[in-house]
C-alpha cells in the first residue's frame, strides 16, 4: 500500500499550550482515518498541520509533497469552524468553489450528493445548521479530491442527514478517496474508520482498526440485570457486582445467559429486566480518556500499547510517548 498522508512527529504549541506533542501518522491510500478525541486535545490542530492551514513542527507529507507545495487539485478540505458568505445560495457558493480549481465536478451533481438539491436557490444565512454544515462539505467536494479532510463533518446535522452524509463517505471511500475525519461520534467513527486513531494530551495515544480498538480496550461484556439478588447468594461461573438497583455480571457470552437466569431462579431472586451488551468504541475512549480530556491509559493497568511500554501504573509521559509513536506502526 502506498501512503497518501505520512506525518512525523508533528507538533505545535501556541503560547504556553502545547496543542500537538509529537503525532506521527500514516494513511495508505484509499484508507479512512477517524480522529476521536477530547475537546482540545489537538484535532483541530492536527488537521491544519497537516493541510498546511498552520504553521508545525515536524514533517507532513501528502503525496510525497509538503502540505502548501501539494496539488491543491487533489486535496479538499472542511474546516471545523467554515464560515462563507452568507447571502450566496448553497449553489452560488459551490459555484465559487468550483471555480478556484482548474477541474470542478458539476455543482449540480455535488449539490444532489450533499442533499442539497431541493434548496440549492436559499441564502446560506437561511438554510438550517445541518444544511449549512452539508454545504460546508460540498464545497471540500467540488474538486474530486483524492484526499479529504473533513473536521467534524456531521456535527449539528440531523440523524437522518447523518446517515446520507456517512453514506456519501462512504461511497467516496470505496471510490478511492482517501479521507481523514475527526469526530466525537463514536459510532461514526466505527462505522466510517478503517482506522480510529484516539488524540490526548496532543498525542495519539492509540490507533488501530475499530475493532481491534475494542478488544484491546473496551474490556469485557456486560450483562444488567435488574434485581435485587446478592451476588455471594448467586452460584455462578462469571464475575458480578452490584451497582445501584442492578447486578452487574461480566463477561458472560450470549449463549450463556441462560445460566445466569438458572442461577437467579435456583436462588429464588426475581429479575425485572436483562440487558447484554458488548463494548464498543465509547468504552475504548473513557478507557483511554479521563473526565478532564486527559490521556487515562493506565486505568486498568493495563499497557496502554500493544508492544507493553506500559508499566500498568499510569499515564507517563514514557508510555503516552510509546503509545504516539508505536500506535502507527
Ligand atoms: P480539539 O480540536 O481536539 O478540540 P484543538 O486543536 O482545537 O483541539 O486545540 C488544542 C489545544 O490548542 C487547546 O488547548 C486549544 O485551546 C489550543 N489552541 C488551538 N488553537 C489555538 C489558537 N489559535 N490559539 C491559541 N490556542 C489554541
């Protein structure tokens, strides 16, 4: 696979503030890569070092030339705070868009992607957050970038609207394009991400496919019952505790719940309710962040990355620093 988007060791601190602490990335051609992360953590940062929108440390790549000295043909870009002129209609503005490349796609056909085409004649001011935000992304779309930066895409478009911009995505992805994203969609993310990479601290402290993410980090699944049941009167085979008016039973796969509801009958406890749930990519990110937006990799003290650089007692800078480098090989 060839890399379209190679970083390393990028970093920027504005003032005292260091937004990027050394990221190093690689994105292969034709991949998506999703960036989660606490407010302030870098993304948004991350994203102009690497589109050349601010000044960084570092080295940034897109095919094999500096983010300013790339062909502006082939790259498009959402900025997360985008904000044109707002008594152009959608199409007045894709159509200017369109027209500071030398190639541009028909605004009309991105107007359709975008699910604008029914008010493609309404002043930007006058079109709802969710239109706007879709007009924001057609204007990264009117040159057919081979590479493309969306920061936060869907924030404040409705579930609907969610769903037909991931689809869009989506069928530019399988099309070739390779496109970065940030997000604080957990599900997006899942469901867009060949790679999810997690920022903290200004370090991406793990990235990997979502899945993968999960096993590593999400820890166990969990089925809630609702009863009152005292876990010791209980016989059973997996780890419970309670939790408010809840047993809390780890670990137990589908095919087993049964056993547990044998158990709570054979002790004579009653259950209103059983929820069974696997982790998913939100328990990956309160594993690997704290409630302040900070790197929490050692919570469980588990490693925080895979080649054991972690020493189980905490978020060093040592192992946020392994984690930044080695998440990306
Ligand atoms: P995120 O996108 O993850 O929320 P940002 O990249 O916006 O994070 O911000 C990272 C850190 O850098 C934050 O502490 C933020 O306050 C700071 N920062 C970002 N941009 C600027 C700027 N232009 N001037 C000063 N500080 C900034």
């Amino acid at each position: 696979m060839t890399a379209t988007l190679v970083a390393e060791d990028v970093r920027r601190s504005y003032g005292e503030t260091v937004a990027l602490d050394g990221v190093s990335l690689s994105v292969d051609a034709g991949e998506v890569f999703a960036l989660v992360g606490p407010n302030g953590a870098g993304k948004t940062t991350l994203v102009r070092a690497l589109t050349g929108t601010t000044d960084a440390e570092g080295s940034v790549e897109l095919f094999g030339a500096g983010p300013r000295e790339v062909d502006r043909e082939r790259v498009g870009l959402l900025p997360q705070a985008f904000d044109p002129p707002a008594r152009l209609t959608a199409r007045e503005l894709l159509d200017y868009y369109a027209g500071l490349y030398d190639e541009a796609r028909e605004v009309e056909a991105v107007l359709s992607d975008v699910g604008l085409a029914d008010d493609a004649d309404t002043w930007y001011e006058n079109l709802s957050g969710g239109q706007q935000r879709r007009t924001c992304v057609g204007s990264a779309l009117v040159n057919d970038p081979d590479l493309l930066f969306l920061d936060e895409p869907t924030t404040g478009i409705d579930p609907a609207g969610r769903r037909a911009l991931w689809d869009l995505l989506e069928s530019l992805a399988d099309g070739g394009t390779t496109i970065v994203l940030t997000t604080h969609d957990m599900a997006e993310a899942h469901r867009l991400a060949d790679r999810v990479g997690l920022l903290a601290d200004g370090r991406l402290v793990a990235a990997d496919d979502p899945d993968a993410l999960v096993a590593e980090y999400g820890g166990e699944s969990r089925l809630v019952v609702e009863t009152d049941a005292d876990p010791a009167a209980l016989d059973l085979d997996y780890p419970a505790e309670r939790a408010g008016d809840s047993l809390v039973v780890s670990d137990v796969p589908p095919e087993a719940i049964g056993d547990v509801v044998d158990a709570l009958a054979a002790a004579g406890a009653s259950y209103d309710a059983l929820t069974w749930s696997e982790p998913d990519l939100e328990d990956v990110y309160l594993e690997l962040a704290d409630a302040d937006g900070h790197y929490a990799g050692g919570r469980r003290e588990r490693a925080a990355v895979a080649d054991g650089g972690g020493d189980g007692t905490g978020a060093s800078e040592a192992d946020a620093d392994g984690a930044a480098a080695e998440g990306e090989r």
